[in-house]
C-alpha cells in the first residue's frame, strides 16, 4: 500500500535538512522507536515498536538510504524489519522532499509499504495503516519541534553593565528522552473518527 504525510519543522530547508540527517538525534523524537547499531553513514540497524489496532507490535530490522540529494533536499530510503515475536514482516521504501514554508520548511513523505505474515491481518485495511501513520508523523513533528526549541533558547539581555559573559554552550547535547509508542486507544479513536467523516461526507 501507498499513501503520503506531511509536517512542518520550525527551519528552513538548509538548516532542517543536516538536522533530519542526523538519525541517531531525531530517532527518539520517533515514537516507539531506537537506533541499536549504526552500520555506515547510511545504514542503521534499530528497533520500533507499534500499534495495529489493539495488537502490539515490534519490530527490528535494518534502514538504509539509498539516496541523498542534500542540493534539492530529496532523500530515498528503504527499510526491513521483522517482528520480534514472528509473527511476520515489513518493508517499506519512503522518499522524503523538503520544500519551503513560510519561515521554515515542509517535509513530504511518501511511503510504499508491505506487510507480511500475521501482521498483515492485524494491519488489514489502508485506513488503520494510514491513521497510524498520521499520528506517528503528527507525534514526531512535535518532539521535534520541542527538541529544536531546546537547542535554540532565547537569547537572555545581559544585566546591567558589569554582567559576564555566559560559559559557551558543551559541544554534545544529550539525547532527547525516546518518545512513548503510539496509544491504541487514541488510534483507534482517530481511525473511528475518521470513518464517520467519510461516511457523512460521501468520501471512500
């Protein structure tokens, strides 16, 4: 199955794009998701655990980008996982495009996914899958937006004449804190929602 997200970050696109690089930064603004090894400058092994309606998933596997064009900010990528219970497989390839949004940029995915084994019953419909989706992106977008803030406080006046100069900043931030999996019962809800929306609007 095909489908697309979007969302915002606070930076242009020369200031997001090294930023959305660095995976082993933004990987725990990703809920459910860690980084266990990273095998080169584009292949990462990690872990991510979600939600399938009420089932619980996890899987682990491997992320490779297969294409980076930091001059028009597009980026390929291609991931295979399984589940850690065996109960089945995905493989998703997700492409990545940043363009300009008022003071800061949108970044467009879309992503080619497929399941396998049990988990492609749990994750039977497009309509799940795709709420899933959006609420993962909804979520990461957020944490990341927070962890930009922290990065970049505001500038404090000095006070008074024979205020000091305040102690450079260390060079290595600590890690964000990962973000929680995403709640089944929230994307239940949303997936409902949704439903009732598309009955009432004649949408399919």
């Amino acid at each position: 199955m095909e489908f697309d997200n979007s969302f915002e970050v606070p930076l242009r696109p020369a200031e997001a794009w090294p930023l959305l690089m660095d995976i082993r930064r933004i990987a725990p603004c990703m809920p459910g998701a860690e980084v266990t090894d990273v095998v080169d400058d584009t292949t990462y092994k990690g872990r991510i655990a979600v939600r399938l309606g009420p089932v619980a998933l996890a899987f682990a596997g491997v992320i490779k980008f297969e294409e980076l064009d930091g001059v028009n900010y597009k980026a390929r990528m291609k991931a295979q996982g399984s589940d850690v219970k065996g109960r089945g497989a995905a493989n998703a390839t997700a492409s990545f495009r940043l363009e300009p949004a008022g003071n800061g940029s949108k970044v467009l995915v879309h992503t080619d996914l497929a399941l396998s084994g049990a988990v492609a019953q749990y994750g039977r419909g497009v309509g799940i899958i795709q709420a899933t989706a959006a609420q993962i992106m909804t979520q990461f977008a957020a944490n990341l937006k927070a962890q930009i803030a922290d990065r970049n406080p505001p500038a404090t006046p000095a006070q008074g004449p024979a205020a000091q100069p305040s102690a450079p900043a260390p060079s290595s931030q600590p890690r964000p804190a990962a973000a929680r999996p995403i709640s089944g019962f929230s994307l239940m809800a949303k997936v409902i929602w949704n439903a009732i929306v598309r009955l009432f609007t004649g949408r399919s």
